[in-house]
C-alpha cells in the first residue's frame, strides 16, 4: 500500500528546499524511489569527505590570480587520522613550520588559506573562483592579501598557526564544511582577527553555504570583504563583529 500524492501545499513546500519533506511511504518503510535517492546522497557525502585534495591546481589557479601560494600540511599525515583525530588537523607539521618561518615574510593585513577540510571536493570547485570575485572587492576597500597557503589536512584552527606564523593581523580560511544529504560540495569561509593558536570559536565570523545552490560567489565575496574591512578597523572579530552589511549587494568591481 502506497501514500497519495502530496497535497498542492507540500508539493510547494518540496519545491522550495532540497529537504526530504513529503517523501510518502510504501508499507512502513520509504518508497522505492525516495529510498534509492536518500542513498545516492549519502554516498555522494561520504565520496566528498574521502575525495582527492586538488593542492596543485588550486595552487596554480590562486598564481593565476597573481597570489603566490605555498603547500603546507598538517600533522595528521592520513585521511583517517584527520578523520579521528581532528586535533592533528590543528597542527603545523615540522617540515611545514620550518617552510614559512623560513620566508622571513613581514607582517601583512590578511592571509588566506584554502584548506581541504571534511569536503576537499567543495574546495575543489569552489576556492579559486570564490578568490576571484573577493579580490577586487578587497582592492576596492585597499586591502591586499598578503600572502596565500593551500593547506592539506586542515581544520578551521590550522589557519590560526599559519597565520601567526605569518604575521597576519586577519586570517580568512576557505574550508569543506561537513558534508550534508543535499550539499555535499558547500565551502565555508572564516574570519579571524588576530589569529593565534589557541583561540576559540568565538572568536570567529563563519560565511557559509557557498555552493553552486546555497550562496554565490558574488554574494559571498561581497560579505567576507565587508566583515575583513569592518574586522581590521574594529580590531575583532567573532561574537563582537555582527554581519551588518545588509542591503543590496553593490554590483562588482570590474578587474580588466
């Protein structure tokens, strides 16, 4: 024995969100259909999480914006010791403190790291392009990224090592977010003022959601460079910096 089809109100429900609402049922388990597709989600999921690190593209797409990148890793060597492990995702490993003490590099406003994160796949797609449409609107507020690191193994605290290490006064870290049943390729960005290790959450501001059905990459550029101005003048950021950019988002600046 089957369900009817949904009411003209959950029809319209189900075409407004990704979300499972409405499927039905098919005796007391899930009908055939929603059942596979509830499947292939959770298997593209779980291909997000254990997918390739693309380190070398994103590297060259990030010197093809004129940044210069360096490869970093953290401590935890393994997907699955990253997996079990997250405190080794927090964790320079030796040879990659040696890498950027060795630059010798002055002190800068912002640094950027793209890490792989628990969706390397969301970075993948997403990260160079994203950094694209950030650059100009950054340039229009005189901000420079100072320098860039692609970072294998990381967790969201990664980027507070490395920026310490780089004398960033403000580290924004593009990252996988876990993937779900219906994003398995979202990209996170956050924001941390004065970057040192140790440091809380609260200490962070979070632009999420950015994917090919979540947010754009206009959108999110034209947030995250608002929250770096506003964090660089105030001097914080996290729970003391609101996202009050509000309004309609400017048209972007040109870069040719």
């Amino acid at each position: 024995m089957t369900t009817p089809l949904p009411s003209r109100s959950l029809q319209r429900l189900r075409d407004l969100t990704p979300a499972r609402v409405g499927l039905g049922r098919a005796g007391a388990s899930l009908p055939t259909r929603a059942l596979l597709e509830f499947t292939l989600a959770h298997a593209r999921a779980r291909d997000a999480v254990h997918g390739a690190f693309e380190g070398p593209a994103l590297i060259s797409g990030l010197e093809g914006l004129g940044l210069e990148a360096l490869a970093v890793s953290s401590c935890a060597r393994e997907r699955t010791d990253y997996l079990r492990r997250p405190d080794l995702g927090r964790k320079l490993d030796q040879a990659s403190r040696q890498l950027l003490a060795s630059r010798n590099a002055g002190p800068c406003r912002l640094a950027i790291v793209v890490g792989d994160g628990l969706s390397p796949a969301a970075v993948n797609a997403h990260a160079v392009a994203l950094v694209r449409n950030l650059m100009p609107r950054l340039a229009g507020e005189r901000i420079e990224i100072g320098h860039a690191v692609v970072a294998s193994g990381a967790r969201v605290a990664l980027g507070d090592q490395i920026g310490a290490m780089l004398g960033a006064r403000m580290v924004v870290v593009l990252i996988g977010e876990r993937p779900g049943l219906s994003a398995p390729d979202s990209l996170g960005a956050y924001l941390t003022f004065a970057p040192r290790p140790g440091i809380t959450d609260a200490e962070r501001n979070c632009v999420s959601n950015i994917h090919g059905a979540g947010l754009g990459y206009d959108e999110a550029a034209f947030r995250i460079a608002w929250l770096v101005r506003e964090g660089l003048a105030r001097g914080v950021t996290g729970v003391a910096l609101k996202d009050e950019s509000g309004g309609p988002i400017p048209q972007r600046i040109a870069t040719d």
